[in-house]
C-alpha cells in the first residue's frame, strides 16, 4: 500500500529545498540596493525574510523526516525547539500580513502625516510585531516544553490556543482594518465628488501614492487570504482531533501550506514590478555579454 505521508514528505522537502533562493534573492536585493529602501519595501521584505525562515525550516524538518535523522528530535530540548518553532515562524508569517494591512491603514487615513510613510515607522512596526509574536508564543513554548520527545499533545488546550492567535485573531483584526479603509476611501471618493477643486502636482502626488497604498493592500489581502486558506485547514483539524476524522486527511492537508509558501514568494516578484525590472535588466546584460 502508498504511504501517503512519505510522499508527502518527499514532494514538501522537494519544493522547499527549490525555492529557497527566491526568497533570499528578494531580500538580498531589498537591503543592497538602496533605492530600494523604501518603507513599503522594508515591511515587505520583513514578510520575505520569515518566509525565508520558514522555507528553510520545513525544508530540514522534512528532509530529516524523509531519512529518519534524529538529530532535531533526539533531546526533550531539541524536540521542544523543534516543534514551537514551526507554529512561532506560522505566527510571524500571518503576524507580519497583518502589519502591513495596520501599517497601509495608517497612511490612507492619515495622508498629511509624513511620520506612517517613512523608514522609522515600518521598522518600529516590525519591532512591534516581532515583540508580540514573541510574547504569545510563551504559552507555546511553555506547553511543549513539557511533552515527551515524538509528542505533540493532541487532545490540548494548546490547539485551540495556536489556532486563535495564527487564524482567528489575525482574520479578525484583519477585516476590522480593512474595514476601516473602505469607510475611509468611500467618504473620501464622496468628498472628491462633491467639491470641486482645482487639482495641483501635489494632489496628484497624494492621489498616485493613495492608489500606490490600495494596490499595495489588496495585494496584501490576497497573501492573507492565501495563508489563511493553506494553514487554517490543518490547524483546524489538529484542533477537531477529538472528533473522528481519517488519518490521510492531515496528511494530505499538509501539503497545502507548501504550495501556499510557493505562491506567497512568487506573487512577491509579481507584484514588485522594480525588482523584477531590476533583475530582468540585470539578467539581459548578462546575456549581452556573453554573445558578444
């Protein structure tokens, strides 16, 4: 009979091994380039590097579940690390989105306000967010450390815990946020509307970084709808273990999160059109001076 698990294991550790360059060249590119160094730059670079992390994670977690090494799980301590840190990176992942979408927030409904557009907000944004993950993941660290080595205490109040704080909270804050910006743009568009104004360079310069900001959000909301759909399942079914359910089915639901990390990176070069017209152009040149 297929073990579905092993295969499983061995496509997941195959396209985490494959991207891992993806995410390391954008973040390589966002801090060496220095025109690059904007602030919408630096939270999405924050997104990229924990994505980097967790690319890089799965891929040794996998890879040593694949050949049987017990190298991460062979000490009560190795095993504690081994297993908080996939739900701490899933946190800083869902955590930094959620960043983005408070930080986007700010800048559309305070345009005048220089201080949400600069570097010094989107860094102390990032603090802020590595601080509170850190901070809730206590409870995390604190219940595994006392789970036996090849446990993951099913039938714990630690499910339902990680479960809030990596889908429930998130998705809530989330569209409470968003909320908040679609009231703000539809009064906005009204006020446009009703007030007929004459229209100078630096109201254009407003209005092209108004619409920078939504195209920016809803990119941010598709890659939160997109988490969400790839790692809600699981942590849903992990939280349900009481009830009866098939052990294929987390199986085969493990293997979502995998293509949700392969899209999040991709869409990340789709979507900053500079880097990857830096790389296109970079690429060219290389090729020129070859033929030549």
């Amino acid at each position: 009979m297929i073990d579905i698990l092993y295969i499983v294991l061995i496509i997941q550790a195959i396209i985490f091994i494959l991207i891992i360059p993806f995410p390391l060249l954008y973040l390589l590119t966002i801090i060496f380039i220095k025109r690059f160094h904007t602030a919408n730059n630096i939270l999405t670079a924050n997104f990229c590097l924990i994505c980097l992390m967790c690319v890089i994670y799965w891929a040794i977690v996998k890879t040593s579940s694949i050949f049987d090494i017990s190298i991460l799980y062979g000490t009560p301590i190795l095993w504690t690390l081994t297993v908080s840190a996939g739900n701490i990176i899933s946190c800083l992942v869902v955590h930094s989105l959620v960043v983005i979408t408070i930080s986007r927030c700010f800048t559309i409904c305070f345009p005048m306000k220089r201080f949400y557009k600069n570097k010094t907000w989107a860094y102390s944004s990032i603090s802020v967010q590595w601080m509170f993950t850190l901070l809730i993941s206590i409870p995390i660290l604190l219940h595994n450390s006392k789970l036996s080595v090849g446990d993951i205490g099913f039938y714990s109040w630690i499910w339902p815990y990680t479960l809030s704080v990596i889908v429930t909270i998130p998705v809530i804050v989330n569209i409470i946020f968003n909320g908040i910006i679609a009231v703000f743009v539809r009064s906005s568009s009204r006020r446009v509307h009703e007030v007929n104004v004459v229209i100078t360079s630096a109201t254009n310069k407003n209005h092209q970084q108004h619409r920078r900001d939504i195209k920016l959000l809803k990119h941010i909301i598709f890659l939160f709808i997109v988490f969400i759909l790839g790692w809600g399942p699981i942590y849903i079914v992990l939280t349900l273990r009481d009830i009866i359910l098939p052990d294929f089915l987390y199986n085969v639901l493990q293997i979502l999160p995998t293509f949700t990390i392969t899209i999040q990176i991709i869409d990340l070069f789709i979507y900053n059109h500079e880097v990857r017209q830096y790389w296109k152009e970079r690429i060219n040149r290389c090729f020129n001076k070859t033929r030549h």
